[in-house]
C-alpha cells in the first residue's frame, strides 16, 4: 500500500494467504513452481485457459473484451483533459 508516496507493508504473492517474499517488488507471484504457473493464466478467474501473447486474457472473445475495457479506461477522455 502506498500513502502519501510512503510504501506501508510488504509485497506479497499473489495466492491468498501464500507468505513467500517476492523477488522483486514488480512480481506478482513469489518463486513457489505452482504459483509460477499462474503467472501465464487467463486474468478471468474463473478460467483455466493460459493468456495469449501481449494480454493479460485467453483468446475467449468475452474475456478479450474485458482485456480491451481495461485498456481503454486507462485512455478515457475526462484522464486525457
């Protein structure tokens, strides 16, 4: 967590209740081989496919969909004025 440009806690893996350190605060998942696998799966939690190249989703058009919404609400006109 980060307030006031001040970082409070510590980088954690991305599993619930996984304590492993990261090896870099840019890491979402520590080195654990099972937790690994996760790093390349579909961003929908429900699915179990692996992401395509360049998105963080499976080529499944709704989850794509998804991809691109969360694409574009970085570029949304009121962030842009």
């Amino acid at each position: 967590i980060v307030v006031d440009g001040v970082t409070v806690g510590r980088p954690c893996c991305g599993v619930h209740d996984c304590m492993n350190e990261l090896d870099s605060v840019k890491d979402h998942y520590c080195q654990d081989p099972e937790h690994q696998k996760l790093v390349n799966k579909c961003a929908v939690i429900v699915c179990k496919a692996q992401r395509e190249s360049g998105h963080r989703t499976c080529g499944d058009p709704d989850h794509r969909a998804l991809d691109s919404w969360a694409n574009m609400h970085a570029k949304a006109m009121f962030q842009l004025r």
